[in-house]
C-alpha cells in the first residue's frame, strides 16, 4: 500500500477530517493511476475521494479497542529515531 496512508485509528485526538482527505486523495491515486485527472474524469476522481472520505469517517466512527489512545507525537518522533537510525542524521 501507500507509505502515506498512515494509520488514523484509535489517536488522541482522533484523526481530523484532512488526514481522512488526505488517506482517500492518495488512495484513489494509486488506484486510479492519476496523480491530477483528466477534465474528462476529475468529476468521477473526485467524488470517489469523497466517498471514500465518507467511509472512512463511518469505519472509524464503528471501530473499537480495548487498548489506549495512541499520542500522534509519540508516533512521530518513534518514526524519525526509525529513519535517524536506518539513514544516518543528515547535517
């Protein structure tokens, strides 16, 4: 799948609507084989980014766990020591 889509379950606080824009923009990329669509499809692209956004929110919405919310920037900085180390520290 995508490096991009990044996980949106089950943060404190929960995934705003542009993350899920954002995970449906880059999906119906990669399935569609558009980065920018064509006039002729950008009304079909679109509104599967749309629908897809809509399903997203509603499966989140319906998902449950037992575990704790995870901390975005606990994430991210786990994330940035994975690549430091994979890498190297760039100067």
């Amino acid at each position: 799948m995508c490096r991009n889509i990044k996980p949106l379950f089950n943060f404190e606080p929960p995934s705003s609507r542009m993350e899920m824009h954002d995970a449906a923009l880059q999906f119906v990329r990669k399935v569609s084989g558009y980065t920018q669509p064509s006039q002729t499809n950008a009304a079909a692209f679109h509104e599967a980014v749309e629908d897809i956004e809509r399903i997203v929110d509603r499966m989140l919405a319906s998902l449950e766990t037992n575990a704790p919310p995870r901390d975005r920037d606990l994430m991210a900085a786990k994330k940035r020591e994975r690549t430091a180390a994979r890498y190297g520290v760039r100067a």
